[in-house]
C-alpha cells in the first residue's frame, strides 16, 4: 500500500530544498508505468525529493496513468506531456526533463523498469556525499525479460563491495556497464554537457564517461532496481545490432567518442581509441558478411591504426609507472 504524499513529506526533516531529483522517462508504457511510479513514490528518505515524468507522446493510456498519480502527489509528481514525439525528431528527452527539475542531485529511470528498494535514493545519495569527489553513482540490477522467455539474473554487480570504479573501465564498457534506473549525477554533470552530446545517439554511455571523468564512478554494492530487456520501442531494441540502421548509429558513435577523446583533453585516449578500434571492427565484419571488399580495407585499416595508437600509449603509461616505482626503490 502507497503512503499518501502527507505521508511520504512527514519524514522530510533534513531540509526545504529538493535534493534529489527523478526523471522518468515514458512512452507507451502502459503495462509497466505503474511499476515505475510505484517505485518512485515507495521511497524513505529524510530529504525532499520530486518526480519529473516526460510522457512522449504515448498512443496508449501511459500519460492518462502518470496523470492519475499526479492529481494524488500534486507536491512531489511534476507530468509533462508531449503532443508530438521528441525521440523521434532527435530531442534528448532526458535534457527536456531536466529542465523541470530542481535537485541537487539528478535520478533516471525509464518507464519500463522500477526500482525495488525503499532505501534506494536514501543509501545512494548518503554514500555520494560521502564520496563528494564522484559525480556518478550506480549500482547492479535485476534483469527481467519482458518476453518472459529468459530467467531473471543480476547484472552489472562489478564488485563485491562498494568503491569509486576507474574512468577507463566506464569508457571500454559501454553503455550496458551502469543500468539506467541505477544512476544518480551531480546536478552540474548535465549542466555542463558539451555542445556535441545534444545530437549523440542514446545518450546514456557518454553520460557516463562524462561524469566519470573528475574522479571515477562510484558503484554501489547493493541491487535496488530491475532493469527490463526486449521491451519493444525501446532503444535497444530500435537498435539491435541486428538492424541495418545500426550502421548509421555506430558511424555516429565514432564521431562522438573522438569529440570526447578532445573533451576529456586526451587524458583517456587509450582506452577511447581501443573503443573506437572495437567500433570500426565491427563495422569490417559486417563489410565481410555483405563482401564489401572496399569497405573491408577502409574499416580494418582504421581498426589497425587506433589499436596500434592504444597500445603505444599504454605501453607508455606502463612504462612510465615502472619509472616511477623504481625512483621510489
């Protein structure tokens, strides 16, 4: 049974402000939707917090759902509903979301996945602002299949223990390395996005590698949230690697990650170029498959060529440890 919003403020004794802010992101969601709020609504924390759901413009009664959960959490649940569908004129709906809220410190989740523990937002920002230096939070998840085909399995439990993970291995991971329902940012990691993320694809892996990059990522060890795979519409679906439009995807892709070789002022370029090599890898194999002799050679010189610029720069960053270690001896 939901507390009521009285209910919910009544623990709210640390401060006025907002601390943390949610932003939930729809769009035909009706089956899973109420999962998500419920979530949301379940959590106990000494802090405000607020609920920011952006509908995008659902066919089905998504938005008429979130609606009847704003009319009873007028306080907590701000709705913005879309008339036409921002995803799909290129609009990061994660930054139009942020626009309505007013945390110190930013939570996602989707609307098809929930978070499962009341505790969450409570453990997570204690131990962000014990970890001040971070600027990214995260933790495993439970993976669902929608389909109801495989069964469910933890994911992303990177460690047996809570500690900051290093920059590199967030950027060589991917995407997939946090789950989505999992993060918490510093306000001013979206504050301060570059100009080329606004036209990236997804959005999530260069969040991450952004936030990442002051002081590592802190992983939390302690499964709060399932995370649904095979949801239909949804991103990763859309582009499955099995879809011919993922081309397009995975050229943008590269373009963005030497955009953020530069941003990061080439502090990361080993692990961003290797990558990169695995990008244009992949790209050769698929000019195998289809016998593009041309393309072939272009995709596997420039794998060769960035591989080859990792490695002389991690035998450098080895080297230059041995040096130091030995000064020390």
């Amino acid at each position: 049974m939901l507390k009521t919003e009285q209910e919910i403020k009544a623990t709210w004794k640390d401060c006025e402000a907002v601390i943390v802010s949610i932003l939930c992101f729809t769009f035909n969601h009706e089956q899973y939707i109420r999962d998500a709020i419920n979530g949301l609504l379940m959590q106990e924390t000494t802090y405000p917090f607020e609920i920011i759901i952006h509908d995008d413009a659902s066919t089905d009664a998504t938005a008429s759902i979130a609606k009847s959960f704003a009319d009873l959490y007028p306080n907590i649940i701000k709705l913005v509903i879309q008339k036409e569908n921002q995803c799909s004129r290129g609009e990061k709906v994660c930054l139009i979301a942020f626009g309505f809220a007013s945390g110190k410190y930013i939570a996602f989740c989707d609307g098809d996945d929930y978070w499962t523990d009341p505790h969450k937002l409570q453990i997570q920002i204690d131990e962000m602002i014990g970890h001040s230096e971070c600027g990214i939070s995260f933790h495993p998840a439970i993976c669902v299949d929608a389909n109801g085909i495989n069964p469910p399995k933890e994911i992303c439990k990177h460690a047996n223990t809570t500690l900051v993970l290093p920059a590199e291995g967030v950027i060589l991971n991917g995407g997939g390395y946090m789950p989505t329902a999992s993060l918490i940012l510093k306000r001013e990691i979206l504050e301060e996005l570059p100009v080329w993320f606004y036209r990236a694809p997804g959005g999530d892996y260069f969040i991450q590698c952004l936030a990442s990059f002051n002081a590592g990522a802190l992983f939390i060890n302690r499964s709060m949230s399932v995370y649904r795979s095979n949801v239909p519409g949804s991103w990763s679906v859309n582009n499955s690697y099995k879809n011919k439009l993922n081309l397009d995807v995975i050229h943008k892709i590269i373009v963005c990650c030497n955009l953020l070789d530069k941003w990061s002022n080439f502090q990361f370029t080993c692990a961003i170029h290797k990558c990169i090599a695995r990008y244009y890898l992949s790209l050769c194999y698929r000019s195998v498959i289809s016998f593009n002799i041309l393309n072939i050679l272009i995709y596997l010189s420039k794998c060769i060529y960035y591989y080859f610029i990792s490695a002389i720069l991690l035998g450098q960053v080895k080297a230059n440890t041995l040096v130091v270690s030995l000064k020390k001896h």
